[in-house]
C-alpha cells in the first residue's frame, strides 16, 4: 500500500507564504548561490516535496521511489519484486494523476462545467461550507454539480480495491505462481502452483475486477444524471450537501446530544469529508476524507487479495497493512504536528517556525524566502550574509526532512522487514506441526 508524506503547511498571511500555496517552482539564484552542492541537491528535494498536490511527474516519481525501495530491499523472490513495484507505481498513479485527471480535467472540465453558467463553473471549487454559507439559487445549483463531480470519481477507490486482484493476476500470468508461499519464497521448490489454486485466484481476480468497473460505469452514469436533473430540486441539493460532508451533520447531531467540541467538529469536517481540496489555482486535488475511503478501499482489496492466496499472505498483510493505512490517513499528519510543536516549544528554528495563535497552525518559510529572513538577521552584513543562509537552510531541512525519513526508515522499512520475519517464522512453525503430525 502506498504511504506517503506530504510536507505542506497552510498560509500566514503575516510572515510567510504557505508551502502548499505555490507549485515546486525555481529556486531564486540568492538562495542557490550560498547553499553548498550537498545543500542544492537537498533544497531541490524540499522544493519538489513542497509543490502543489495533483498531476506532478515530480511528485509520482519521488513518491514512488520512497514507498518502492524499502520494500524492494526486502523482497524475497523476483514474483515478489515485481509484485511491489507493481503495486506502487500504480498505486503512485492513482494517487497523484487519477484525482486530477478524472476530477478537475475531465469531470469539471469535460463534463459538469456545460450544465453551468459562466459566472458559477468557478465557484464548483469552493468548499461545501463556503457555498452553504452563501446560500441561495447558487448553492442549489453547485451543490448537486459538487456532489456530481465526487460520484463520477468513484473510479479511484474502486481501482484501489482492485488493483490487488489484478496483482495477483499479473503474478499468476507472468510467474506461473498462485500460491503466496512460492510468490514469498518460502515453498522453495520448483514449478507452477496446483491448478487448483491458479484458477481460484484468477476467477477470483477476473471477478473483482469486472465488478470494480461496473461500480465505476455506473456511478459515472448515476453523477450524470446527478448533475443536471439534481439542480432543479431543492431536495436533492441538500441530499448533495450531506453526501459531500457528512462530518459537518454528524457533528450537529452531537451537538443537540451535548457533545460540544472544536476538535471533534475539526476531525469530522476533515476525514467525513467527500469533497476534493482546492489547490492554489483553484483546480481539484484529493481532499482527506477521499484519501481515507481511497485507503480503506486498498484494505479491503488487500485482504480479499491475500485471502485467495492462503493464510500466510492473509497474516502478513494483517502485520504490515493496518498500520500503514493508519499512517497514511493520519500518522504523517499527526507526526508532522506534533514534531513542529516539540521544536516550537523548545524555540529552536524560530525564525523560520511560527505559531498562529488565531488558527493554530504551524507555518515554515519557504526556501525562497530564507535570504530575506537572513538579510533581517545579519542587517544585509555580506559578511555574514551566506553564514546565515545555510544556518537557515539547515533548520528548514531539519523541519522539512525529519518526518520524510521517519516515514521512510520506520514506516517502509521497519514495518517491511518486521513483517517478512513473522511471516518466515509463521510458515516454520507451520511446517513443524504438520511434520509431527
């Protein structure tokens, strides 16, 4: 399953221009021009970690290469590499190419921006609160084309779900292999699973598959109808709100119960939330509550996968997959919080890490602005000038690289190698208790 950490932080209108709030772009010759080689490769890093979200070959092949390496380090045959790499490139694709190119190019683009006015098409990128707030004929219009645009994406979470069936496909075709102990190399011995288990497993995958593409086709066919019939009815538009943010109802339930929460009310809006996230142009990317359904997708293909493989794959992804779905949805972010409130707390990085008592949220400068923060610092001292730059630097990398190799080192490979042990000493056991029976 695909993990990833994305190191972004939201505006501060006072001191800093957010991370997030800009696209991976050039670094300013000011900054270059006093980072040492090691420094200008590290920077480059930051910068394409700090771009955009959403269609980046930049962004797809770090991320790839990440999630890949620690896994392929540990495989344990070459159906077992291939199963990997498999897995992460196109998991990778569906995480950073499918939301943009089915939600914002073709669904907002393509198909949902014609049964709008002009002056609406770029308001569909609000959020549900935004357009509830202003209310009115607008609301009752984009809300269903709102709703519309999430349904005809269910594409993503089915093909996460299926993307595990069509691994196990793939291994059967091209390695002749059905059975997890011999894709694991633990059944050492030579030639092709029992026929009875390769065609299992590929009735099996063929099924799933053909049925995550119908659930695609006709969630696509049901948006359609969605989208234009559902703007004339004031019924199905507030039906739209609550599908795209069910958190926001939940918590208004609690609430007449007495539960009374910002918190609370801050996770709900945040993970049962179906909408997409706006990036900085206003285009769609993949908001939290779709990466968390997404995610759980992935759980359930990765265990109805492994179970048409045998016990061993089913304990093994019992071992790895949970944690790394918990990770994923909200171990990174977690993590990252709660590292900048530990430096916070301690006043290291200060002039580079500031706390907004208003929205309480951590902000970082951008690489781009680290020579103003230095000219401030030194009083435009040329002296000191590139002393300061890569003092500042080395704290931003420290903020920025942290919680990426903590992912990398703890997440990918611990996590890989832990597994794989249990998973060895699963099948020794096995084999001794039936050699004494």
């Amino acid at each position: 399953m695909t993990y990833y950490y994305d190191i972004t932080t939201k505006q501060n209108n006072i001191t800093f221009k957010s991370a997030k709030s800009v696209a991976a772009c050039k670094l300013s010759e000011e900054l270059t021009s006093n980072l040492t080689k090691g420094q200008k490769f590290l920077a480059n890093v930051i910068n394409l970690k700090e771009g955009d979200s959403g269609l980046s070959h930049s962004r797809f092949a770090q991320a790839t290469i990440t999630n890949w390496l620690p896994k392929a380090v540990f495989s344990r045959s070459a159906a077992d590499l291939s199963e990997v790499t498999f897995l992460e490139v196109l998991e990778g694709a569906l995480f950073f190419y499918l939301p943009a190119l089915m939600g914002e190019y073709f669904s907002r683009r393509k198909v949902f921006s014609k049964v709008l006015p002009e002056n609406l098409k770029p308001d569909v990128s609000k959020s549900v609160a935004e357009i509830v707030k202003a209310g009115g004929k607008d609301a009752q219009r984009l809300l269903p084309v709102k709703a519309a645009i999430v349904l005809s994406c269910a594409a993503i979470p089915a093909a996460e779900y299926a993307l595990s069936f069509a691994k196990n496909l793939f291994t059967l075709k091209v390695f002749k292999q059905a059975d997890f102990t011999k894709v694991a190399n633990l059944d050492k011995s030579k030639g092709a699973s029992d026929t009875e288990t390769a065609n299992r497993v590929e009735a099996s995958a063929k099924s799933h598959l053909k049925k995550a593409g119908i659930l695609s086709l006709g969630a696509l066919a049901l948006s359609l109808l969605l989208g234009t019939a559902g703007q004339k009815c004031k019924a199905i538009s507030k039906l739209s709100e609550g599908f795209l943010n069910p958190g926001a109802k939940l918590y208004k339930l609690l609430e007449k119960g007495g539960v009374k929460s910002a918190k609370v009310e801050k996770f709900l809006n945040k993970y049962l939330n179906l909408d997409f996230s706006r990036k900085s142009d206003g285009s769609l990317a993949l908001g939290n509550g779709q990466l968390a359904i997404t995610v759980l997708s992935g759980v359930a293909g990765y265990f109805g996968a492994a179970k048409d493989r045998g016990k061993l794959d089913v304990q093994e992804v019992a071992t790895r997959v949970p944690i790394i779905a918990l990770y994923t949805i909200f171990g990174s972010a977690l993590f990252d919080e709660k590292y900048k409130q530990i430096l916070h707390h301690d006043n290291k990085h200060a002039e580079i890490l500031k706390f907004d008592e208003k929205t309480g949220e951590y902000t970082v400068a951008t690489l781009n602005d680290i020579p103003n923060i230095a000219k401030k610092s030194v009083n435009s001292d040329e002296k000191l000038l590139k002393g300061k730059i890569q003092e500042l630097f080395k704290s931003k990398a420290k903020i920025a690289l942290v919680p990426f190799l903590f992912s990398l080192l703890t997440v990918g490979a611990a996590l890989s190698f832990v597994s794989r042990i249990w998973t060895q000493y699963r099948y020794n056991k096995t084999l001794k208790t039936s050699g004494n029976k």
